[in-house]
C-alpha cells in the first residue's frame, strides 16, 4: 500500500453477491471498512450485498438503502446501501484494521508530499466517539493489523523501516525488526494463533520486492519471496494457512503460497493493474481490486480460482480494506 501510489484504484463494484438474499437474524452484520486517502476519510458500508426485488426489501432491513430494480440494470438488483464516514478531513489515510469486539477502528494519516513526516497512529469506535491517538508519531505509517485476542496492533513505518507493536491503549510498544538499504515495509498481516507475521516490503523500484515471515517477537526473519512487483496487498487465509499477495502492473496476478513459503503459485492471473486485497472468513471469499484503465472494480474470488464476481458499487478509491462486523440499526 505505498503511499506513492496515490493515484490508486476508483473502485466501481457493479453486481450482487447471488448467494445472499436476506441479513441474518443476528444483531451485527458483516461491513467492509476502508480508508479513502484521496478524500481524506474512513468509513464502512455493509457487506455483502443484500439482493432485493423492491425498495421495501430493502428500506425494512437496511434503512436508508433502495433497490437498483431499474429498467436498464439487469437482475440480480442489490441495496444500495449508504456509506458511513467515521472521520473525514484526514490526511491521504491508508492502512485501516478493525478489532470486531470492541468495535474500535486502527487506522493513521500519510501525508508524505512535504518530505518524511510523523503521523499519530489513531483509534475511533464503530460509533465514531472515542476518537484518541495510540501513539503519537509514527514515521510514514501504512499497513496495520489489529488482534483482539491480544489487544494489540501491529504496524509498518514505511519510510522509517520498521515493523512494530503496541497494545491497543498505547503501552508496551516494541520494534520488532529494523530495515536497511532500499527496504520499506509497507503492509503487515498476522496469523497470532499460529505465532506468524507477514510483511510485504518494498524498495526504490517497482521490481524485486520482497515478503517475509517472522514470529511474534520479531525473531526468525526470513524473507519467502523476493522477486515480486509492485507488491502492495497482503493477506492471510488462517483456515488453511495460506498467505494471498498482489503481484501488481498490467497483467499482473494474485499469488500464494503456505506459511512456510511452499506450494508456491498464482491464484489468479492477467489482472489489469491489481492493487489491494483481504480475506472475508464469512463468505470464505478473497476480494481484491482492479484499476484498468480509469474506473477500477472490486471483485470477489474463491480460494481456489474460481467464480471471479464483480461485487457491490463504491464509487470511491480505497487504500486500504479489511473487513469486520457492525451492530445492525
């Protein structure tokens, strides 16, 4: 998720999810939350896609939402759902991370356009009150993961060269490890359960990009990948131990391989200048994004390779994505 990227994708999501046809009875829904750095904001719209047939359908599960039932779409109509902006007037935000039960919002600004700059790594909840800084500066801040289980979040400094962690009020931060020459981390994933943490780094070129591993301590570094361009997205399928990677550019791919970097593969490949990506453990999906030539799309993908869908419509340009869950009105 380089910063310098920042003409990254308009992302357009244009067809339902044909598997969904009604919310669950349960009190919280499943919500794409995204940091939009062109606009400065952060926010999250419901996910997936609710199929209807009238605006009843959806006016009395989701309100504020219509039905596209118009003559010149074709079926599967969907809700349009509105957006919810938890905070706007930020500047260019890019890496975003949700902790689900205790609905709090990770994300931090990277406004690099006057030279290396310090950013507050910030928290704000679901319900957009609580807004605070975690810690104060961090430099070039990016990608980030928060662990519930653990309180605690993990985070790169782009530009600084360094992947760290700090608990989710701010104490115990710790450098895991420190990179040289042309290395700058710029995304972080991680599988605690299994004592896992990935990193995409980058360098001056858009080749010759790099994915390592280490533990929870910062301990047994090693790089699995090294030959990889414009490597922005990461993400993980904890199921099956499987790390997911945006190999980017004009007929670019996704790519995988296991944990301890075998089974090496492409998952999907000649994708038009791909760029982010993230696991929904929900619908057992990989969505990722595309940016072709002006508008862009984001589109689900099964693990295996299959059923590439066009999915619900943004018309926004998100940094960064991760899913999470949020109370239903």
């Amino acid at each position: 998720m380089s910063h310098s990227h920042n003409t990254a994708v308009a992302v357009a999501l244009i067809a339902a999810c044909a598997s969904v046809s009604a919310l669950p009875a349960a009190t919280m829904r499943q919500a794409l939350f995204f940091a939009e750095q062109r606009a400065g904001r952060v926010g999250y719209i419901g996910w997936p896609p609710l199929l209807c047939s009238t605006n009843e359908t959806c006016t009395d599960s989701l309100p504020g939402s219509y039905c596209a039932d118009d003559p010149t779409k074709t079926p599967p109509y969907f809700c349009h759902e509105p957006e919810v902006i938890l905070k706007d007037g930020l500047a260019k935000p890019v890496g975003i991370s949700v902790d689900v039960a205790t609905q709090q919002v990770f994300f931090a600004e990277d406004d690099q356009s006057g030279g290396d700059t310090y950013w507050p790594l910030h928290a704000i909840n679901v319900d957009k009150s609580g807004f605070r800084s975690v810690l104060p500066k961090l430099l070039d801040p990016q990608g980030m993961d928060a662990i519930g289980s653990a309180k605690k979040v993990f985070y790169t400094e782009h530009h600084g060269q360094r992947v760290g962690v700090v608990d989710f009020d701010g104490s115990n931060q710790k450098v895991l490890h420190t990179f040289s020459g042309s290395d700058f981390p710029t995304d972080v994933k991680v599988d605690y359960g299994a004592g896992k943490i990935f990193v995409v780094v980058g360098n001056a070129l858009t080749t010759g990009q790099k994915l390592a591993t280490m533990d929870l301590d910062g301990g047994n570094f090693k790089v699995l990948k090294d030959d990889i361009v414009q490597a922005y997205g990461l993400t993980l399928n904890k199921d099956d131990k499987m790390v997911y990677y945006i190999n980017g550019g004009h007929g670019g791919f996704i790519g995988k391989f296991t944990y301890d970097g075998k089974d090496e593969g492409k998952l999907l490949d000649i994708l038009d200048y791909p760029y982010m990506l993230d696991y929904d453990p929900v619908q057992k999906l990989i969505v990722f994004s595309e940016a072709g030539n002006g508008d862009g799309s984001l589109k689900t993908v099964t693990p295996q390779g299959t059923n590439v869908t066009k999915s619900l419509s943004l018309g926004f340009a998100p940094m960064g994505v991760v899913f999470g869950k949020v109370p239903v009105a």
